[in-house]
C-alpha cells in the first residue's frame, strides 16, 4: 500500500514539473519574440541615423568640390589674363569647369531641398501632436525632437495604475488624439516603449519589470489598432524594463519619471533617400541637356 501512495505521489510531482516546464517555455519563446523586435527596431533606427549621417557629409564633400572647382577657374582666368587670350584647350577646359560646377550646384541644392521638406515633415508632425494634446499638463506628457526623430513620452499615472497594464479611461483619450496625427501622416512609422522604475515587482501575472514594460507597450499598440485603426504594420510594441532611466532611482521624483510610456515616431528615410537620388539624376540631367 505504501509503495502504491510513494508512487501517485511521484507521478503527482512529474506532472506539475511537465506543466510548469511548459509555461517557462512559453514565456521564454514570448520573451525573445519581444527582443527581436526591439533589435531590430534599434537596427533600423540607427540605420536611419547613420543615413543622415551620410547625406550631410555627402553635403559638405560637394561643396568642397565646387569651391574647388571656382578656385581653379580663378587661376586659369588668371594666368591666361584676358578670355580673348585663351588657347582653344583652355576654353575647353573652363567650360567644363563651369558645366560641372552648374551641374554640383542643382546637386546640393536638391539635398538642401530635401532635407529642408523632411524637416518640415517633423515640424508639422509635432505641431500636430502638440496641437491635439495641448490640453495635458506638461507633468503628463512631453513631445520633443532629437536628430530628426520625434519622442512623446506618457508618464505611467496617465496611462496606468502601479503595477498594472490595464489602461486608464482618461488615458485612452489622449491615445485617441495621437492616433488622429499619425493616421495623417503615413510616412512615419512608430515604436511604443515601456519603462519602469528599479523597484522590483512579482506577482501571478507579472514576472519582472521586463514583463511589465513589455505588457504594458503591447496594451497601447492594441488600443491604437483596435480603438482607433491604426495599422499595425507601422507599429512596433518594446520593453525596456528598469535599463533606460531619465533620472535617478533614488527619489519619489526620479522614480516617477522613469516609469512611462514613450511612443518614438520614426520617419521612412529610405523614402527620402530616394528623393534625393531622383533629384541628383535629374540635376544631371537637366545640367546635360542645357548645354
């Protein structure tokens, strides 16, 4: 008899190991789900950054080009002394001098353009949000630009109660109005990031502060598809736990800084990318064929 109790005990205790091994996989598998997709929008946000990077430079390489283009006109009007002195070779020469620089002109100009209509595309962006939350304490919300990329970070008070991811009435609201501005503007997309304070949390529903971070992202980007149809494609939902404070765990403050919500708009550069490049082909061009 008691080998028969030893052995439904065991089996009773191989069970709930199966089980709990089970949820530990499950959450685990969510888990990494959830760090791919915040690699790779980290990825493409620095990929973005680096481009800009890259056309700037671009920028100021074609106008050391035409400076020295000028320069070299200069000379050669200099030591010929007078244009009606020129030997044939010479004037050749100074006219294809004078066609590239033309032609590195209507180049930087249409990279200038460029840039200048994507920063106009941010401004309007964020006098849009600012427009539909200008009604929020300055405490609740801020919406700010940093290289090009705009940030409007949440604090947890609007949006949460402690320790949860359920979100507030009064929170979907202001939800409501940025669904309104980024419906508007198709050639952003955008990532939703959770943070929390250091103080750590456990309980039946939550592992840690990467758990609730992370649910709580995934609870916004709901709302946005679901409340108000924000396509999901153009949403990426990430957890950043306790590990990207903006102030110091060692006050109430500093604490309740650190717990928000933080939606980063993303422009699609490789859209603006291709502009410039049409426009560079079309300067060429348009160089070549008036001459």
């Amino acid at each position: 008899m008691k080998r028969i109790l030893l052995f439904g005990a065991s089996a009773a205790i191989v069970l709930c190991s199966c089980v709990s091994q089970k949820k530990y996989k499950e959450l685990e598998t969510k888990q990494k789900e959830t760090q791919d997709l915040l690699n790779t929008a980290t990825v493409k946000l620095n990929s973005c950054l680096e481009e800009q990077r890259v056309a700037t430079t671009k920028v100021e390489s074609l106008q050391d080009q035409v400076s020295t283009l000028k320069n070299t006109n200069a000379a050669l009007l200099s030591n010929q002394g007078d244009l009606a002195t020129l030997s044939k070779k010479g004037a050749e020469n100074l006219e294809k001098s004078l066609e590239s620089i033309k032609e590195k002109d209507m180049q930087i100009k249409t990279l200038r353009d460029a840039m200048n209509k994507k920063d106009s595309v941010t401004l309007a962006l964020v006098t849009s949000l600012k427009g539909a939350l200008g009604n929020l304490n300055d405490e609740d919300i801020e919406i700010n630009v940093e290289k090009g990329v705009v940030f409007v970070s949440i604090s947890d008070k609007l949006l949460f109660r402690s320790g949860s991811y359920q979100v507030s009435d009064r929170a979907k609201e202001v939800l409501g109005k940025v669904a309104t501005v980024v419906k508007n503007k198709p050639d952003f997309e955008f990532m939703v990031e959770g943070h929390t304070d250091n103080v750590p949390i456990s309980n039946n529903c939550i592992v840690d502060n990467w758990d609730l971070s992370t649910k709580r992202a995934t609870a916004i980007v709901r709302i946005l598809q679901k409340d108000f149809g924000v396509n999901p494609a153009r949403m990426t939902a990430a957890g950043r736990g306790e590990y990207v404070p903006v102030a110091e765990n060692t006050t109430t403050s500093g604490k309740a800084a650190n717990r928000r919500t933080r939606i980063v708009v993303l422009p699609k550069l490789d859209q603006f990318y291709t502009m410039i490049e049409e426009g560079m082909k079309e300067a060429t061009e348009a160089s070549k064929s008036g001459n």
